[in-house]
C-alpha cells in the first residue's frame, strides 16, 4: 500500500496505530532520519535478501503476515520505492505500507514510477468535519450517520451542529490542531499550532523545490486569501504579481499541487459526460488543502468566525466553499470536482459525477439563499438531482436537495436516499 497526502495530516500516525492494533509486529524505517537504511536495496532487488539486511535495523522479527513493515518518507529513496514493485511480484507475503508527505513531488522530480496495478495507492486527506463532530459529538454524528432520507434535524441538533461547524472553521483538520480544539485548548495554543504548520510548509518549499521556483511557489502559496476573496473565486496571475504570466508559475502551481498543499478545480463549458471531455484549462479555482490552514494563512482572527461582521462577507463564503470542497473529495474517491460558469451572469461552485449522472452544487455561507445561478442552471440543462448547501435546514423538494453545511460530508450518501424512504 501507498499512502500519501500533505504533510502532518497523520499518516504515520495512522499506519502505526493501525499496524500496532491489527498485526502481531510492527516496524517503521524512516528514510528521512535513517539514510543508511537505502543500502539495503542499492545491494540487491531480491526481496529476501533485503529483508535479511532489513532485520539488523529492526527489534523485532519481519515475519511474513504477521509483521507489518512501514517504509516512513519513502520519497527520500527511489531504490526502496522502486523495490514495491520487486516485493508484490515475487514476495508478496510481506506485508508492506509505504508513506511520503512529499511523495508527489518526488516522483516527478526524480522521474520515479509508480508501479500501477501492483500498489494499492491512497489519498489520505485533513480531517473532515464530519470526523471532527464524531469526536466532539458522538450523540449528534450518530444521529446524522442513522438518517436514511433527508429530513428536518429537531432544532436542539442542528443548532450544536451549527456550533460545532464553527470550532471546525477556526482548528480545521490537520490532526495536531483538531485535537487541541477537542481538547479545550485556548485559540492562543491553536493559532500557535497552526502558524508552526505554515511555517513547515515554507521550509519544505526552501528544502524541496528547486532553487529558483522557491520565490515563486512561495509568492503563490500566500496568495490564495486574496484569490479566493474575489468574488468569483477565479484564479488570476496578477494577483500574486503585478505581471505574472501563467507561464512563469505553472511549475510553482504543479509544485503545490502535487505536495497535496492545493487542490485545482478547473471550469467545464456544459455538465456532459465525462466531465473532463468540458475542462477549460484556462479558468480555475485554488483551494487550500485545509480550512483551518487557510484561515490562519489569511489572518482571519477565531472571533470573527465566532461572530462574524460584515467585511467578513466575501472571505465567509470562500471559507464555506473550502470546506465543501474538502468534505466532497473523500467522498468522489480523490475524482475532483468541476465548476461551471454560464456568460459571467450564474456559476456553480461544484459540479460532480456520481455514477455518470452530473449533479450542481450551489455553495452558501449563511441561511440567505438568494440568487439566480442554480435556477439558470436548472432550466437550461434541468438535472434531475440538485444540492444547495447552506445553513438551512436538510430537506428534498422535487429533486433540490437543501443540506446544511455541517452535513457535507453525507452529500452522496442523502444523494442516493429519497425524501419518501
């Protein structure tokens, strides 16, 4: 298995809660802080003689199923990621999990090949809400988790549901700052976490690009409060620097990209099948990987999300859309969604395929729910499923499917319910 996502969102955590608990061994090689460890397959590609080598670094014994290995920052050896290939074809009794915060990067830098059909690879990604509310709610996450058809939530719970999504909107979910929130930590120790998160972004940015796109990626990387503050959210050059031309920083942009930082929604022309066959590659949207992230990043104080005022407006909704967004990947198996724009009179933030049927989301921050791009939409492609999320209430009313923000995360899942089951 490959595993990979943006840093710090708990992979190796993960892998070694999950070998510790499911295997009788557990051992990690982390190639980051053990290089020597890479010797090992620089000597041979024979799989049992890599682990013969292998066992003098480890205590305990790599036994066939009942150890699990975890080759930790797999992206510092194309040798030992090269050798995944070597172990699913001729030792696939070995038990292997392999990680990288940065492993995207490198795979392109160092033109290493992902050996397709003999890797389990997995996206891993922030914290969801709903992961969040399983924690700080468990009475309210089951409730929601039981519902089998889009029905009105009793007020007492989508009222702690609304309170419970705005804590989500200050921590977001990288792991560290989520449990801080849980914890009843103070906003101080939160922002701390968060600012010390962003400052490991930019080291890796100076420790992993290239000299001369470091400047560039940086420039970017700061600018996403300012381009997802404008009102249509469509990425534009010249805000990260008076001039700049997409081709100076389509490199800088593949760099966050692939690092899991951001993710790229790009505009289709009509809601046809695939979706991709529509793609403008010219209009897009950057998104950040976290809210929680985005928000620090864009100096957003935790009591203006608390009790927001009205120059918030504009910055509230790009908030709203990162975290659909984030709620929506996981559940569209990594397939990311598309934007649609009609003559710069209606837009809708997400446009999805679900089982070859293209389904409009309409984004909205609040409970107002004014405005015309989902009725536009409707009379001149007229989908048979459409979702408004909003911080209404949930209901289904002739195939408009009205689902609070909170309740993102069950997009799909209410999508393949009827209002009458």
């Amino acid at each position: 298995m490959l595993l990979q996502g943006a840093r710090q969102i708990g992979k190796s955590w993960s892998v070694e809660r999950f070998g510790k608990s499911e295997y009788r061994y557990f051992v990690k090689f982390d190639l980051d802080r053990n290089p020597e460890l890479v010797d090992a397959f620089r000597i041979s590609k024979e799989p049992e003689r890599i682990i013969k080598e292998l066992q003098a670094y480890s205590d305990v014994p790599l036994l066939p199923g009942e150890t699990l290995i975890f080759f930790d920052e797999i992206q510092e050896s194309e040798e030992v990621f090269n050798a995944l290939k070597y172990f699913c074809e001729d030792a696939p009794q070995y038990h292997i999990i392999a990680a990288g915060s940065l492993l995207g990067v490198a795979v392109k830098k160092k033109r290493m090949k992902v050996p397709v059909g003999q890797v389990n690879k997995i996206d891993m990604y922030p914290v969801t809400f709903r992961e969040f509310l399983r924690m700080a709610e468990p009475a309210i996450f089951d409730y929601l988790d039981g519902l089998s058809s889009p029905q009105r939530l009793p007020a007492v719970i989508f009222n702690k549901l609304a309170s419970e999504f705005r804590r989500y909107q200050i921590c977001g979910g990288m792991p560290e700052v989520a449990a801080l929130m849980l914890d009843g930590a103070g906003m101080a120790e939160v922002e701390d976490a968060l600012k010390d998160i962003l400052s490991l972004v930019e080291v890796d940015f100076s420790k992993y690009a290239e000299p001369a796109e470091v400047t560039r990626i940086r420039a970017l990387w700061r600018s996403l409060p300012a381009q997802l503050s404008r009102e249509n959210r469509k990425f534009v050059y010249r805000i990260v620097r008076s001039g700049a031309r997409a081709k100076d920083y389509e490199d800088a942009l593949t760099w966050l990209s692939d690092a899991g930082l951001v993710y790229q929604i790009f505009n289709v022309s009509k809601p046809g099948v695939p979706l991709s066959g529509y793609e403008d590659r010219e209009a897009f949207k950057l998104y950040a990987c976290d809210c929680g992230l985005l928000r620090r990043l864009a100096g957003v104080k935790p009591d203006v999300i608390q009790n927001p005022n009205s120059g918030y407006t504009e910055f509230k909704g790009a908030m709203a859309e990162n975290i659909a967004l984030q709620a929506l990947l996981p559940q569209l198996h990594g397939e990311k969604p598309y934007y649609w724009t009609s003559d710069g009179r209606a837009e809708i933030e997400f446009v999805i395929d679900k089982d070859g049927e293209i389904i409009p989301v309409e984004v909205k921050a609040e409970g107002n729910i004014g405005g015309r791009s989902l009725s536009v939409y409707t009379q001149k492609f007229n989908p048979e499923k459409r979702v408004r999320l909003s911080m209404n209430n949930l209901q289904e009313n002739g195939g408009l499917y009205s689902i609070p923000n909170p309740m993102a995360d069950w997009t799909i899942k209410l999508l393949s319910a009827t209002a009458d089951e």
